[in-house]
C-alpha cells in the first residue's frame, strides 16, 4: 500500500524543512504544495526531499490541499496522509493515523486533539476550535470532535470522492460534509498538536470563524 503525505505550504520556510525531514524518516513519500509563497518555501522542500506542486498565486489552503490530493492520485496513492506545514503535528503519529485504513476499518481518519490528554491548548485557540466544531456539527449532523484539523489520512477511495471546492479555511467543513454526503467511513483518533509562538501565529483566529461560517454558507447557497 503506497501511501503518500501531502503538506500544504504558505510561507514557511522557518519550519517546512525540519517538518518534511521527520515524515521522510518515517519513510514516507511527501507532496508539498508551495502555495504562492513569498519565501523559499518551495526551495527548501525540495532540498529535504520532497517532490513540489508549486502555485504560482495564494490560493488558500483548501486550493493546495486538492492540488495535492490530485497529484498524490496521479502517483497511484492507495493512501493519502494530509498535514500541516508548521510543524505543529507528530511525525510518528502517521502510522496510528494510517493503521485503521489499512485494516479496511475506515475511509478516512479524523486527528483529534480534544481525544487526546497530551495537548495544552491555549484558552481562546480552545473557544475558536470549539466554535467552529459545534457549527459543523450542526452543519453536517456528524458527531465529529475536532473540525480544523489538518492531520487526516484518507483511503484512495475518499480521496477520488471528496473534491474541495473552498479555497480557504472553510475546507475543513467542507472535507466533513462530503464525509457525510458520500456516506463514507470515518472514525477519529487521539493527536497531539504541538503550540509553539510561531505555530499558534500561523493558526486561525476568532475573526476566521466567522468568515469560514459565511464561506460554508454561501458555498451551500451557490450550489
């Protein structure tokens, strides 16, 4: 089973290297899709042993993300892992993620913070995450714990189904409600997310929970 990690990148060129090196020790193969960066994101991936998908515009993080599922496909992954390029995520969590995929438990593996004990989250990044968890609920009816994360693994299967059409963060939503829509399995498992200065400056904001709201929204009156 080929399975391949796709790691969306804006500018980050402070950690991509170390977070491309640690998944490749892992032997896995990594896609890093250099969104428009400003920096020598791309350069410096490359460099630690990725292969690079480049946009020449920032097109946002759910554009990236679909640029990667494409070109995992293209590669002939049976798995695709997603992950963040901040170097908030564990390396050595892959295996737990890609495990029950393998044992044909699930379509798509959900990372969990809030499943885990391990994670120290700052007060206000917790009311956002918890924010944006209870509107997908809602949004979707689907009991999921932790919406915006980008730690997941997805099937092959899920990954042909799924298409991201939100460009920005509201593809996290989105990525639930094809779960939902394609009736696909999916079960969570326990992550441990790892809050440094620079990652939790990366992350989002209570300002970019409204805007995923308005996203999601218009994205379901548009269709």
């Amino acid at each position: 089973m080929k399975t391949i990690v796709v790691i969306p990148a804006y500018n980050e060129a402070k950690a991509i290297s170390q977070v491309v090196k640690k998944i490749k020790d892992k032997a896995y193969d990594v896609i890093v899709v250099n969104d428009g960066s400003a920096d020598n994101t791309g350069e410096l991936a490359k460099q630690a042993g990725a292969a690079v998908v480049n946009h020449f515009l920032n097109r946002g993080q759910g554009a990236a993300l679909q640029t990667g599922l494409d070109f995992a496909l293209s590669l002939q992954a049976d798995i695709i892992v997603t992950f963040d390029a901040d170097g908030q995520h564990e390396a050595n969590e892959i295996d737990d993620l890609v495990e029950p995929l393998l044992l044909q438990k699930a379509d798509v593996v959900l990372g969990s913070r809030f499943l885990s004990d391990k994670n120290q989250i700052p007060f206000w990044k917790k009311q956002v995450l918890k924010l944006a968890t209870w509107f997908t609920r809602f949004y979707t009816g689907l009991p999921v714990t932790d919406v915006h994360n980008g730690f997941r693994a997805l099937s092959r299967r899920a990954a042909e189904l799924i298409e991201i059409r939100q460009d920005g963060m509201a593809h996290a939503s989105e990525i639930i409600e094809q779960i939902k829509i394609h009736q696909l399995r999916f079960i969570e498992a326990p992550v441990t997310i790892r809050y440094t200065e620079y990652s939790l400056q990366k992350g989002q904001k209570l300002s970019n929970s409204f805007r995923i709201i308005w996203d999601l929204i218009i994205g379901r009156i548009s269709k």
